[in-house]
C-alpha cells in the first residue's frame, strides 16, 4: 500500500521565559505566528523568528516549527 504525504499547514512558534513559579518550575509563554508557507525553508523561518525576537520584551527560550500533513492512500 502507497501512501501520499500531503502538508497542510504550518506554523512558528517562539517559546518565551515568563518568570518562575510558586513551585519554583520555568515559566514559559509560546507566541504563535500561524499561516506560514508550508514550502518555506527552515532557514528562512528561523530568519524571520530572530527578526521578531527583536520586538520582544522576555527571553526567548527556543524556536518551533509545527508542520502539520495529511497522509492518504494513493
């Protein structure tokens, strides 16, 4: 049986510090930019994350990219 990957969506997430808990655990808080061409580059998302990391307040802790598909039978 052939199956088929088919992207569907994609999207950059900058995960940022938010402090430290009562407990004494890593706050974190993800800004997600969604609508991001599932054909771009890693490369040219990473360049556009560091370019908005310029417009943040908080530290920013890691980089993300969600790639989302749909997998069908051919």
């Amino acid at each position: 049986m052939a199956v088929t990957t088919i992207p569907v969506t994609t999207e950059m997430v900058l995960v940022m510090d938010n402090g430290i808990g009562a407990s004494g655990q890593q706050l974190k808080k993800n800004r997600v930019y969604k609508y991001v061409k599932t054909t771009a580059d890693s490369e040219d998302v990473f360049s556009v994350a560091q370019s908005l990391l310029g417009l943040q307040e908080k530290t920013n802790l890691s980089i993300q990219r969600n790639d989302s598909s749909e997998i069908e039978e051919e």
